[in-house]
C-alpha cells in the first residue's frame, strides 16, 4: 500500500504519539474531556463575539441551537 504525503506539514506529529501512547487510558479521556470543553468555551466565546448585543437568554439559546448542529447526527 503507497502511503501518500500529508499535505499539511506536521513536524511534531511523531512526538505527539509518543506522548499519547506514553499515557493511560484514564490520562487520554481525562484529556478528550479537556480539550472538548476547551472547543466548546472558544466556540461560545467566538459566537459572543458575532452577536454582543444579543441578552443572555437569546444568545443561550443561540448557542444550544449552533452547538446542536455541531454533533455528528449519527449518534
């Protein structure tokens, strides 16, 4: 099998295994955890940005409304 080349240069990529490997599996969903709630705080911060006049009801519902589009619909 003819392994093709990345397109987008990623120098670190073989430490970043090395790292995850190197971690439990407690250590890993710790992690996903994290970095979920990490995308979901930029997300929301990012949303803020677009609509700063909206009152806090209307942007949570916004929010809910866009975040709901964001999950893979095959759950």
């Amino acid at each position: 099998m003819e392994q093709t080349k990345d397109p987008k240069p990623r120098p670190n990529h073989r430490r970043y295994l090395e790292v995850l490997r190197a971690m439990t599996p407690q250590q890993r969903l710790a992690k996903a955890f994290e970095l979920s709630e990490l995308s979901k705080r930029l997300f929301r911060q990012g949303l803020r940005e677009k609509f700063p006049d909206l009152n806090e009801a209307d942007f949570q519902r916004l929010y809910l409304k866009r975040l709901a589009k964001c999950h893979n619909q095959n759950y």
